[in-house]
C-alpha cells in the first residue's frame, strides 16, 4: 500500500471532446486526491486524443497519462485491458475510477483480474476514509432498496461511479498541469475482436442518461397515447422520458427507454415518475436520483416510500394541471 499513491480516472473521449462522465470523474478524484492529499491524474486512451489532455486539466487533473495508437480508435477489450495494465502497473495509483458504462463494465472487471485487486461496479457515492484513508465505496444493493459501503485493502483500490452520480468542477483554463506519453506497446495480432460497424442510436431530444430531468411512465399510462402527453410535459422541463419495462414490453415504447435494472441507469436532478408502482427493479435504476417525484392512484404504492414529493390522483387529471401550471409559470 505503501508504493501506491494518488488517484487515476479513466479520461473517456467522445465526438472530440471530454466526454460527460469523464468530468464528472475528475470532479470526484480531484476531492478524492485532496482528502488523500495526493495527485490526481487521468488516462486518456485512443487515436488522435492527445489534444484533449490539457481540457482534463482544465477539469481538475494534475497530470495526464496519453496512450495513442491506431489500434485503440475504437473501444476493444483486449487492446484496452492490455493498455490499462500496462498505465495502472507503470504509475501504481491508490484508486482507480471509472464510469459505469459500456466501456467500464465490460473493462473494470477484468482490468481487476489482471491487477490482482477488487473493483466495485455501479457507485453513486466515494470517500476516504479519514482514519484508514481507504476508499469508501457506497452502491445500491437489493434492487436498490439498501446502500451498502464496502471498502478493499488491496491495490488499486477500483470502483466504477454511476453517471450523474458526481458533480464537474468549473472548468478553469489556468490550471497548469503535467502531460505524460506512454506508448502503447500493442501487438495487433493479439487483439481477437475487430469493430465492422458502428450503429448509432437516433435520439430525439435529450439522452436519458444526460437529462438532468427525466420524466417516466409506467404500466398505468395505459397506451402509447399517454406517452405522448409526458413527451409534451417533458419539453417544458427540458427533460428526457423514459418508462418502466412494462410500457417497453408491451410496445408503447422503445426498448431504448426502460429504466430499470435491466434498463438504463439514471441518476438526474428530478425523476418525476408517472403512474410507476416502484418495483425494486425499476427502483435499481433510478434510485440515485437526487429528488424523485410520484404520482399515482395508489396511495400505498412502493414508489411512495423512495419520492421526496408524491401526489396521490389519476395522472391524467395531475399531468395536465402540471403542465398548466408550468405554462403560467414559465411565460
């Protein structure tokens, strides 16, 4: 433990810039690193990032490690384990964060192995420990019912943060840091998987998981129909709508917005849920929303007992009201 200091994130890029969940992990290194009274430094892996290095920086980073080659344009398992390992064992950092997605759960687990340590997945809160100065790792557990900490002694201490769970720092451009390059050091013959084709997901409107607002509906929406009176709701909140698995299953909705546990994880400012009755496993998805909002019929619904603000009615009398409401409000 006592060859391992400070703390490391995983610099994700997309589009040309920092991605969202990368400066939401720096915000939490950077306090992480503070606490600790150590560096923070980020990993940013891939083809032609190196010109970001100074916007992580910008974002809270002390130094950054870059790790460029033609074979890591795309996110592939192999090239990225292998990349990662070779970073994490070259700096030996304390902690080492990433975000839960796509990318983090596919390579945290199995960067753990080859590193002979522990991760968490799925975090929606991180500490240190003031009298250990180990890393207090908080997630949902039960289907969301419960948080458990757990805390790991062996090195790097890894964790995954759910998206929305960690707040960026302002952005400040006099920061000055450090740039580090480290080859890569790839073997293309031993990456056994080849990307042929990317398909995009066409999104209208705002991504469930950026929303800061998320607007949802569940089995008593009652159709197709109903949705289209949240959607209405949703721009006026500048939010994204999503729905339980009920109204995906049925086809009112696309697959694409179940939020849930076999869904998307979300995790927005407010989670207005619409005639949603709070089964755990919708309740896994979105119980790391700061405020969360019900309406329903049901007085006893189990959606009551998460929700800061509830209000028992038919949606259909409620929403309209709401959305009245909001009009006056906004003009």
């Amino acid at each position: 433990m006592a060859d391992n200091k400070g703390v490391m994130i995983l610099a994700e890029v997309g589009d040309g810039k920092l991605a969202g969940i990368a400066t939401e992990l720096l915000g939490a290194g950077r306090k992480l690193a503070d606490d600790l009274g150590e560096e923070l430094s980020a990993v940013m892996v891939g083809s032609g990032v190196g010109a970001l290095a100074q916007e992580a920086i910008a974002f809270g980073a002390d130094k950054v490690y870059v790790v460029e080659d033609p074979l890591l344009k795309d996110y592939r398992t192999d090239s990225y384990v292998a990349v990662m390992e070779k970073v994490a064992k070259e700096v030996m950092p304390k902690v080492l964060l990433m975000g839960q997605n796509s990318v983090g759960r596919d390579l945290a687990p199995r960067l753990a192995f080859k590193l002979d340590t522990t991760v968490t997945l799925d975090c929606v809160e991180l500490a240190i420990d003031p009298d250990s100065k180990l890393l207090l790792q908080t997630k949902p557990v039960y289907g969301g019912n419960a948080r458990a900490i757990f805390t790991s002694e062996s090195m790097p201490q890894m964790a995954t943060l759910r998206m929305k769970a960690g707040e960026p720092l302002a952005r400040d451009d006099s920061r000055k840091g450090e740039v580090v390059n480290i080859d890569a050091g790839l073997d293309a013959s031993a990456i056994r998987t080849e990307v042929m084709e990317k398909v995009l997901e066409e999104v209208e409107g705002i991504k469930l998981e950026d929303a800061s607002v998320v607007v949802s509906g569940g089995r008593g929406i009652g159709g197709p129909e109903g949705f289209e009176e949240l959607g209405e709701l949703a721009k006026l909140l500048k939010a994204a709508v999503g729905a339980s698995r009920p109204p995906c299953d049925n086809g009112w909705v696309p697959d694409t917005m179940q939020v849930g546990l076999t869904g998307k994880i979300v995790s927005p400012d407010v989670y207005i849920a619409v005639a949603i009755s709070g089964s755990s496993q919708h309740l896994a998805g979105c119980s790391g929303s700061k405020n969360i909002i019900a309406i329903n019929r049901d007085a006893d619904a189990n959606i009551f007992k998460e929700a800061a603000y509830g209000v028992v009615g038919d949606w259909k009398k409620v929403v309209p009201a709401f959305k009245e409401k909001l009009k006056e409000l906004l003009s």
